[in-house]
C-alpha cells in the first residue's frame, strides 16, 4: 500500500508521452524511443482507464502492430507469432497447460519461466529501486542497489504503512522487470533462440519486407523505410507496442469485480468474504502485495504494487534447464537479467503479478509450477506448515525447503509477511471453505462479465 501513492505519482511524469492522439511516430520515439523511454507506462498518464478504452478504432501504428502481433512468418520456425505465447482468446496467455511454451526454429526449444498473460502489461512502470524520486529516472540502478544491499525488505501488511525509506525494487517488464517500454520489450521474443528465434535484424528485416504488410509500413514511415534495417526494426517494436496500448481487449477492464468498483454490479456473499480474506492482514493478507483498491489518481486497481519477493516457489523438474542441478533462475539478480548479478539480497525475487484474469491461467508462477489456484492457495497456506508437501528431500530424507534457490540466498525468502509467517504445528490462515471464497473472488478479476468498460459514464 505504501508505495502507491509514489507510483502513481511518478505514473503521472511525462506529460504528452501518454497522449492518445499517438499518430505520429515522432511522438512514440520521443516518449517510448529506443532511447529508453516508458511505454509500458504512457498508459498511466491518461486521466482515466475509459478513455483509454472506450475508443474502438486503432490508430495506423497500431494497426500494423496488430498484423505484426499475429503473424507467424516472422519466426524462424513460420510458425510462432507473439499470438502463438500470447492468445487473445486466453487474456493473451498461452491456450496450453506447459510450464514453458516451445519454440525457436524447430519448435523444440523452451525457456525457463511461464509464458504470462500480457493484459494490463501497459499500466507497469519503469524498474526503479525505492525509496523513489522523480529524478530517479536516468540513475544507475546497480549503484542504487549496491547502496542497499544491507537495507532489509519492510514487512508488508494489507492497508498497513511502512517506512516510506526503505529500497524496494518495484516496475519494469518481463518477470525480472529487466525492460522498461512495451517497445524495447517486442525485441526480446522476436530474437529470443527460444522464441521466434530470429539471428540478427537483417534476418527480421527480410520477413518483414516479404509481409503482406510491407507496403503499410511505406506508407506510415516512407518509401524508404526498408533502406534502414535499424529504423525498421524500432519502427515494427513500437507498433507492437501502439497495438497493446491501445487496444482495449488488452484492458478491457469490464470484470464483475470493475463493475463492483464502479457501484454497477453486487458480489455474492461468498465473493464478498473472498474479498474480505484477501484484504484481511491476519488472514489472506493478499491485497498487501496484490493491490485491489483504486490508486491515489483514481485508476482502477492492477492488483500488483509491481515490487518484487521471493516467495520461494519449489524447482519445477518439467523446466528442461533444471535437469542441470547447478541451474538456478534467480530473477532479479539473473541469470537472464545481467545488471543485478551482485545484489545477491535480490536473489530469487520475482515481480508481484497482477491478478487480473488470473483464474484463467493454465499455470502459475515464474516457472509455472502449478496449474490451479487451489494448489496456489494450498503452497501460499502451507508452504511453512508441511513444507513436506512441496518440497523434495535430500539422500537423508531431510525436506530440501526453498529448493529453487541455492542456500546462501533462502534468507531473502519472504518468512515475515503473513500468510508465510507459520510454522510447523500452527494453523493455516485460512480454512478450506474460506479458499473457495478467495478463489470465488478471484474468479471476479476475469475480464468479460459485461462488454463495456465499468469505468465508462
Ligand atoms: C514462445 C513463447 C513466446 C512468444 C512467441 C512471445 N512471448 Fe512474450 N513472453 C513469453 C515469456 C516466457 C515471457 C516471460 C519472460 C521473462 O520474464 O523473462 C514473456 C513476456 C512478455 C511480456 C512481458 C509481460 C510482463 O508481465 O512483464 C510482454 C509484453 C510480451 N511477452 C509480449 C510479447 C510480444 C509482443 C511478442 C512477439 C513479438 C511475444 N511476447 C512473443 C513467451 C513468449
Ligand atoms: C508478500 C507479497 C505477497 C503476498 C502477501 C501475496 N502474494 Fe501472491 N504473489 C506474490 C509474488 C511475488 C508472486 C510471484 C512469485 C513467483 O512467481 O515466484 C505472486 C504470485 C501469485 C499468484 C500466481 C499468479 C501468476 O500469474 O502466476 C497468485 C494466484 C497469487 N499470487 C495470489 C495470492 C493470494 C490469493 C494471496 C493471499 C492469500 C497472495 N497472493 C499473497 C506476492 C505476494
């Protein structure tokens, strides 16, 4: 809760970069440019959610992005689009129950981590490490963190205040936050080898310009366009991004639970104490890390404060890279993000995900160990009571607790804020009929209940 009132204050920075009238490519380059800019933040800085949504015509760019978005030529393969991870049908998850989707040229390689669903991805702001300034945006986050590697991560507590000093890693995308802008984010999977697997950005550059769309691009950015393979490719990355900002299957924002904030619709009375465990700092405590209430500016909740824990999920033997036992997805401080390598107090922190459409997601988790919110549930109640349960055990039958993260780093593991402040004999902070009615709530966060936007007058 702490932080909100900062993010949302920062959220509001930039004017004109989060400009709807985005027609012109020079404005994009000037606010979510290869230069490092936020896109995935714009969003934020229109004063509120239904004008964001209630437009049903994308602007060119946009429009172009969506053809991008879904084209499957574009990957070595031919056969994975950003739609192939990222299904519009699905909240824009994937339509499978695998762990780690497959991809790159012969659709046998994988990655390490779940594939999430990308609605709403546009309201993330830019990774910063707390305590948090308007300045901050173009300082050295590994100096920042290096000047916090002693500071201790504050106890979280539903509607509680802590310290408002402390140097909390919050922002960004991709699991590890290691991105800023949607922009800079689209050239993560069109090279990633285990994605679409594209070798360098002439490869890119010679699909694009065999495209049906190839004469769109002429016509928004010039003729010459193709003469300047770089342009292109930051061209192609921004429209994507144009196309998940604007358009509003990305943000619908018409769940049960929008039109209960919006005094349109009634919770059962299940749902209603679903809602009251999740806020309850001695039972769920969940809102004090999925934030459900409107922000200080009035937008709707995103039911994330984008800040970062370890919550000490277990390894997932169906990730093929933790066949090597030496493997270890660390988040925060890598492997995959390189600049935090050192800020070992960050090992195994992972970005709060918003619950937004959650009870459709095939799994869950950094490394989709799980595939129902009930075995969600069960970990979040259990994890310090019958760690057993989740846990494997060493060659003397000893329960390897926190096995996804090497010894030396289980002490930044959250063991403070409730419901992860058990211990074995004590018993879990919610009964089995008060899960369903947290479930019956989550269940709420599933956009579709109505096709308008709640917000909209
Ligand atoms: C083979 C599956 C796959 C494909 C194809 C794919 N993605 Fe993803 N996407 C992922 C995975 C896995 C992650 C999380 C990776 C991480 O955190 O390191 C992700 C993360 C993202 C995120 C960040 C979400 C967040 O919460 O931070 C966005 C946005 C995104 N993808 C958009 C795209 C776009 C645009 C394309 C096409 C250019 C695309 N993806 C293609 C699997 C895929
Ligand atoms: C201390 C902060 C914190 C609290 C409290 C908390 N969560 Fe989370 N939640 C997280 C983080 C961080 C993750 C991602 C962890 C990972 O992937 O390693 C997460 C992941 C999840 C996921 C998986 C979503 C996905 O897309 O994979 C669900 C569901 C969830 N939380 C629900 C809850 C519920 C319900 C409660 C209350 C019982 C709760 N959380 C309490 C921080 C928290």
């Amino acid at each position: 809760m702490k932080f909100a009132k900062f993010k949302a204050l920062k959220m509001g920075l930039r004017p004109g970069c989060g400009a709807l009238s985005f027609g012109l490519l020079l404005s994009l380059s000037g606010c979510g440019g290869a230069g490092g800019g936020t896109s995935a933040s714009t969003g934020s800085t229109s004063t509120s959610a239904s004008t964001l949504t209630t437009s049903t015509s994308l602007s060119a760019i946009a429009q172009l992005g969506k053809k991008i978005f879904f084209d499957p030529s574009l990957s070595a393969s031919g056969q994975v689009a950003c739609a192939t991870c990222h299904d519009p049908a699905q909240h824009y998850g994937p339509a499978n129950t695998l762990s780690v989707q497959f991809g790159g040229p012969t659709l046998t390689a994988t990655g390490i981590r779940q594939a999430p669903q990308i609605t709403y991805a546009y309201r993330n702001p830019i990774f910063s490490i707390g305590p948090d300034t308007s300045t901050q945006e173009n300082i050295n986050v590994a100096q920042v963190a290096a000047s916090s590697s002693s500071t201790t991560i504050p106890q979280k507590v539903a509607g509680g205040s802590a310290s408002s000093t402390a140097m909390v890693p919050q922002g960004g995308l991709f699991l590890d936050g290691r991105v800023d802008t949607l922009q800079a984010q689209a050239d993560g999977p069109l090279f990633n080898p285990a994605e679409m697997a594209n070798t360098n950005v002439n490869d890119l550059v010679t699909k694009l310009a065999k495209s049906s769309y190839a004469d769109d691009f002429k016509q928004i950015f010039g003729s010459n366009v193709f003469s300047n393979p770089q342009m292109l490719l930051s061209e192609a990355e921004g429209a994507i991004a144009r196309f998940e900002f604007e358009d509003a299957s990305f943000h619908a924002f018409n769940s049960k639970y929008d039109y209960y904030l919006a005094g349109k619709t009634q919770l059962t009375a299940s749902e209603l104490n679903g809602l009251k465990l999740f806020e309850d700092p001695a039972k769920g405590n969940c809102a004090a890390c999925h934030l459900d209430k409107k922000t200080a500016d009035g937008q709707p909740p995103m039911f994330t404060d984008f800040q970062y824990e370890a919550l000490g999920v277990p390894r997932n033997s169906a990730i093929p890279a933790n066949a090597d036992p030496t493997f270890y997805d660390l988040g925060l401080c890598g492997p995959v993000r390189t600049d935090l390598t050192a800020q070992t107090n960050y090992c195994g922190m992972f970005r709060t995900p918003s619950l937004r459409n959650v009870s459709t997601r095939k799994v869950y988790f950094h490394n989709g160990i799980y595939k129902s919110l009930n075995d969600v549930m069960q970990f979040y109640m259990l994890r310090d009571i019958t760690p057993e349960q989740f846990y494997s055990r060493d060659s003397n039958g000893s329960v390897l607790k926190f096995n996804d993260i090497p010894a030396l780093y289980q002490a930044n593991v959250d063991t403070t804020d409730a419901p992860f402040n058990r211990k074995p004999g004590d018993s879990p902070a919610l009964s089995t009929s008060e899960i369903a009615d947290v479930i019956a709530f989550l269940n709420t966060l599933t956009d579709g209940f109505q096709s308008a936007n709640a917000y909209a007058p």
